[in-house]
C-alpha cells in the first residue's frame, strides 16, 4: 500500500492510530531500499512523506489519483504572482489532498521559503507537529 496505518499494541488503553509508509527517493525516482527491502517511515516522517508526495503530484494528471489530489504549488514556483496569492492556495490544496489521509486534521500556518514549504499539521489523537518538506528546485 501506498500509504497505510498501524496500531498499537492491544495493550494500550485507547488505540492510537501511527501513519506509516515508505520512504521514496525522489532524486532517483525509486524507493529508498534498506537491505534488499522499501524502507518504512512511521510517524511524523510518514506525515511528511504524505505530504511531499501531495506537493509533487500535479493535480488531475494522473488517473490513479482522485482529481481534487496533489496542487498546482509546482507550476507557481518561479513566477510573479500577487504577494500572498499562491500561499493560502497552497494551504487549501494542502488541507484537500491532506484530508485522504484520514489522520491529519488539519494543515495550518503554511509557509514556503528558499524551496522548503513548512506548516502545522494537526493530526487526529496526538496535537500538532511541526512539519518541514523540503521541495529541491528543477
């Protein structure tokens, strides 16, 4: 799976839900291999390889993702758009795209500065993380 969830141990008194996934390189356009096997990131490593994963998938151009899926960050990069035009739109196709991950509630105070877009996400049963994705310039 893409992208997928663990629980805890059934000890635990109330189930806590963890983002799990694997890593991808995305300078090599493969999966990051850890003896012979994709390397699993879990937690807020997991959260930022969801959302680098939104941040470069261009919406609506590609059929396995749903349209509304990915934003358009990428094609306003480098261009002159009116000061504070791109950031809100960016938060608003950050929270879209996020909301498929059902454990991320929230995606505020989105921020972009020298090719690393930084935010608050807030995730469900655990509060707010600071999440920082760096993006390297084409």
């Amino acid at each position: 799976m893409l992208f997928n969830t663990q629980t805890a141990p059934a000890a635990a008194k109330q189930a806590v839900i963890e983002p799990c996934t694997f890593l991808f390189d995305w300078e090599e356009e493969r999966y990051d291999m850890t003896e012979g096997e994709p390397t699993r990131v879990t937690g807020p490593e997991a959260v930022k390889a969801w959302l680098e994963l939104v941040l470069r998938t261009r919406r609506g151009r590609y059929r396995i993702y749903p349209p509304d899926f990915g934003c358009s960050f990428l094609d306003l990069r480098g261009r002159k758009i009116p000061y504070g035009t791109s950031l809100p739109e960016l938060q608003r196709e950050l929270e879209q795209s996020a909301g498929y991950l059902d454990l991320i509630e929230s995606v505020s105070g989105v921020e972009y500065d020298d090719g690393a877009v930084r935010c608050t996400v807030e995730l469900a049963g655990s509060g707010p993380q600071e999440i920082e994705v760096i993006i390297v310039e084409p």
